[in-house]
C-alpha cells in the first residue's frame, strides 16, 4: 500500500455522528501520545470516505499549509501499530513542513511496509524528526 502526502484532502469529508467521532477519537488519541513524546500545535483530525476518483491506497494525507491530517476511514481497519505508523507519518507532514519521504527511513518511507515497527521505534523515530535530530 502506498502513502501519498498530498496538498489537498482526501475524498469526502465524514459527517461528525458518533461513528465518525469513534473513528476520529482513535487518531486523536495517537496523537496525545505524540504530544507527550514532544509538545504539539492542536492538529486537526478529519476522517474522510473514499469516493470514486480517490486512490485506494492512500492512507492518510498531512497539510503542507496548517495542520490537518486527513485519515481515510479504510486505514483504521488496520492493526493498532499499522495506524500508529500512518498517524506518526502524517504528523510529521504537517509539523516539519519541509519533511519529505526518506525511503532509508521505516517511518517516512512513501509506502508503508509488510513489517510492523514496534511502539518504542515509532516513538523514537518520530521524536528525532520533531526534535531535530534526524534531518529531512
Ligand atoms: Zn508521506
């Protein structure tokens, strides 16, 4: 499956109803765990759908201006690690404005991969990007 970081959203913007708010709620929640490895702005969170024109495997989608993350609802049928990884990804999009894709970085890499990173490599490699100390 491959990731595209787009300027744009990603097909339809989900009605906020408590299905959606569940979904929302998952990515808001990575996102809190971001925010305790390294203090964040408030980031946006909208869970789209899918429509005809929009490719299937994009997972998510950073702003290159403000902070939103699109996530589309097929990516949280991923498992929790799987979700974590787009999530990281897309933070760094939208924080690190000028964080492109680093295919030597599991992290960053344009298209996710069959392995799985583990929690502790996901935390650390996300806090050396919003740290500063890996360059993009
Ligand atoms: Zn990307």
């Amino acid at each position: 499956m491959v990731r595209f970081q787009l300027g744009g959203s990603y097909g339809k913007n989900l009605e906020m109803g408590d299905d959606t708010y569940k979904l929302r709620r998952k990515v808001i929640e990575i996102i809190y765990d971001a925010n305790k490895i390294v203090r964040l702005p408030r980031i946006n969170v909208i869970i789209t759908e899918r429509g005809t024109k929009e490719k299937i495997n994009v997972l998510g989608i950073g702003s290159l201006v403000g902070l939103n993350i699109w996530i589309p609802k097929h990516t949280l049928k991923l498992s929790p690690l799987k979700i974590r990884e787009v999530v990281y990804h897309e933070i760094v999009h939208t924080i690190c404005k000028q964080a492109g894709h680093d295919e030597k970085c599991l992290l960053m890499k344009a298209s996710v991969s069959n392995k799985e990173l583990t929690r502790a490599s996901l935390d650390k490699r996300l806090k050396e990007y919003l740290t500063g100390m890996r360059k993009y």
